[in-house]
C-alpha cells in the first residue's frame, strides 16, 4: 500500500499477515546477550542436562552416533556404564515429560511393547548402575515434579522403576547434539545453533533425526503422524539452550496436515503454484539447490522462511540420500545467515504414512521476534516486525560471504537460482513410491 503497509494472505497456511512500517519492536543480528559472562572451561560440556557430562542426568539412551577412527557409526541399545565412558556426537533420548504419553497408547490402543525393547528394559534394570540411574531420572522427574525431598525418598523404590516405562517404549524423543557451546567459545552467549555445524555434521544431524521417525513408526503400529521440530533458545519455547530436536508420535495427522492435504486435494499444483512459483515471480527466493529450494513465506504468524524439498518423494524416509542432503545443506544455509541470536522454531511438515494424498516434505523456520497479542487473538490478523523483502535482504548478502567462505554448500543464490516454474515434483508421485 502507498504508506509501506504489507498485507498478505497465505491460502496455504490460512493465515493473514500485515506488516505496517516503523512497528519494529528490536533490531535483529545485533540481539547480543548483555554481558553474558564468560565460560568456566571445566563446566563447557556441564552447563546442562543434556551436555556430555551430565548423562546420567538424562534418560536411558536409546540410539547414538559415535565417531571412531574418522568412521561414524550407530550404537543402539548401550548400557548406562557404555553411555557414561564415550563421548556421542548425536544422542536420541526420551523426552522426560511426553507431550503424548506411553498411558495414552496403552489406554486408548491397548499399544504392546516390543520384545527388543523389552528385553533391553530388563537387561538396563538388571545392571545395579542402570538401575540406579533410573532411580535417580525418577527422583529428578518427581522434584520436577514439585514433590519435596522426603516425600521422594518415602516413595518404594518399585514403584520409582514402574514410572520408566515410558523411557523405554514411549514415543517422545529428543535428538540432542554434542555441543552447547561453539568450538573455542569464550563466553556463554555463544552457543552452538544449527547454523554452526559445518555442512557434513548438520547432514548427519538431518540423517540421524529421519531415521529416529522410522524408529517411532516400527515400535507404534498405531502411529499415523510424528511432528518434528526444533525450538531454538527460550523465546521460541526452548527449556533449555542446548540444541535438540523434538519427535512426537501422533495418532492424528493434526489440524495442519489435514487442512493442506484437503487444498492439495482440490488443487493438486498448490505447492507450486502458491508457494515455489509466486515466490520465484516475487523475488522472495533466497537460495536453491538440485534437491530443494528456500523462500520468504507469506502468510504466517512469524517472519518466516519456507524450505521445499524438489524430490517426487514425498517423505523424509524415502528421500534418495542426495535429496535429503539437499534439503539439510539449504535448511543448514538459512540457520547459518540468520545467525544464532535469532530465536525460532524449525517445523518439519510431509506426507504422513497412511495418506494418499501427496504433500512435498517442507520445513518452515519461524523467527520468534513477535509476540502474537490481543489484536491477533481478536482478529486472526497477525503483525509482524519484518517485511517480506526485509527478511529476504537481511538473508542474500550473508549467505553470498558465507559460501565465499566454504562455511555453506555449493548452492545458487537470490538471482543466480533457476526457479524454474512447476519444480517441485511431488506431483508425479506414484503409488508405487508409497
Ligand atoms: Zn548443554
């Protein structure tokens, strides 16, 4: 509109947007933590439960990446004595407090355990350290809890391992990486994000959570959905600093999926037409790749950048393993040229298993740099801080110094990208890929 005013409507998302000028509440990539103290060095890998130190503070692992010699390899399975004696490069845990819980499969599925997982409860719980590693989770969990000290060590000890169920045959888990901190970090502001890994250890990263949403499939037959997502720092509902990705297995595709899958059946283009072409028509593509390609995205309750996956397959798993290293270098690139300050969250969206409707695997990143309030409760009109073209000029000048750099992949920028039209080739997905 002629006084700067952006209005945008996204037919996907559903959701109405207006950037109105000079509502800017803080300036971004200048969001320093004042004074953030420096880093003790013995407490760089203790500062919280999921740094390395503090194994015995997390749940029984489930499955690690481990590198050994120049050669990962996946361990799954260990005992608390292995877990404790190496350092892994990427963990899977259980989440402590599921947002779906094991009762909720039990008592509303009559969900079975598998013998493989059962048979590695009992052997964690024969072991005297695993089974006071459980005990000691359990009491950690019921402080949490807000039980007080007594009332923890008044509760029988069988009734402490009764409560690890869930660790073992839950379906909440956390991929958590190695590191808290950046390598050489001096103080605790600088903490390692996404877009810190190097190209490799972020495809690895990728790699790792994908085969950890196969896992969840095979041990829940009654599974239809597992959202992915990752909240990075406090502002975007982050309990602590430390990176992780969340998976949480779902028996409804939530109100999303459901609403694309009922579009994409009406207008089978939809991705292309609404999102990958009007984006490449508008300027507001930021970088692409053989495999996938990164946009500005209309029409959310955040600043948002939309990442789309190129392949006719339409979920993670049976991405061909270029495909998804594709999609992890442009998700990696965007991570890298936003910078760690920003807080956001990364939502993972793709065909769930028992669909027959094709949906391209696709990621937002959502930047936290507004807070929906009382006129988004009462209109469903969202105001957010950033232009569309603001969000895409902040992005296409860093990522340009840090491909120069060899911090990113090879991949094209801004107006070097083909956006050829129609790219997305989800739609010549067969029956045959399902
Ligand atoms: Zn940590």
């Amino acid at each position: 509109m002629p006084d700067g005013t952006e209005k945008h409507f996204n037919p996907i998302t559903g959701t109405e947007v207006w950037y109105i000028p000079g509502r800017k509440d803080r300036p971004i990539f200048t969001q320093k933590t004042q004074n953030p103290g420096e880093i003790i060095p013995s407490d760089r890998e203790s500062v919280c439960n999921f740094c390395p130190q503090n194994y015995f503070n997390t749940p029984p692992e489930k499955v690690r990446l481990v590198r050994k010699n120049g050669i990962y390899e996946y361990q799954e399975k260990l005992s608390i004595s292995d877990v404790l004696s190496h350092t892994a490069d990427f963990r899977c845990i259980p989440n402590l407090f599921e947002i779906v819980t094991l009762d909720y499969w039990r008592k509303n599925y009559n969900y079975q355990f598998s013998r493989i997982n059962e048979k590695f409860q009992h052997e964690y719980l024969a072991d005297p350290v695993g089974r006071n590693h459980i005990v000691s989770i359990i009491n950690l969990k019921l402080s949490y809890s807000g039980l007080s000290a007594d009332e923890i060590s008044a509760m029988p000890v069988n009734q402490k391992l009764a409560m690890a169920d869930p660790f073992f045959h839950g379906c909440h888990e956390l991929i958590v990486p190695r590191r808290h901190f950046i390598p050489g970090a001096q103080n605790l502001s600088q903490l390692a994000s996404s877009g810190e890994f190097s190209a490799d250890e972020h495809y690895l990263y990728f790699d790792f959570t994908i085969r950890s949403i196969e896992r969840i499939y095979r041990n829940n037959r009654y599974v239809r959905y597992i959202s992915v997502y990752q909240n990075w720092r406090k502002d975007a509902g982050a309990s602590f600093d430390h990176l992780h990705k969340q998976l949480v297995g779902l028996d409804e595709w939530g109100i999303s999926i459901e609403h694309e899958t009922t579009m994409v059946q009406q207008y089978p283009n939809l991705y292309n037409e609404y999102g990958v072409n009007f984006a490449g028509y508008n300027n507001l593509v930021i970088c692409e790749n053989l495999s996938a390609i990164a946009f500005v995205d209309l029409g959310h309750s955040h600043p948002t950048v939309a990442i789309y996956s190129k392949s006719p397959s339409c979920q993670p798993w049976r991405h061909t393993e270029q495909d998804v290293r594709g999609m992890s270098d442009i998700v990696h690139a965007v991570h890298s040229a936003m910078g760690a300050e920003i807080s956001c969250n990364e939502e993972w969206y793709y065909m769930p298993k028992d669909s027959p409707t094709t949906i391209p695997w696709h990621i937002f990143i959502k930047w936290r740099v507004n807070t929906p309030a009382g006129f988004e409760g009462g209109t469903k009109i969202f105001v957010v801080p950033y232009s569309l073209y603001e969000v895409r000029d902040r992005l296409v000048p860093r990522l340009f110094q840090l491909r120069a750099d060899g911090r990113i992949s090879q991949m094209d920028i801004a107006q070097e990208c083909p956006v050829k039209p129609n790219s997305l080739a989800y739609v010549t997905h067969s029956k045959h890929d399902l």
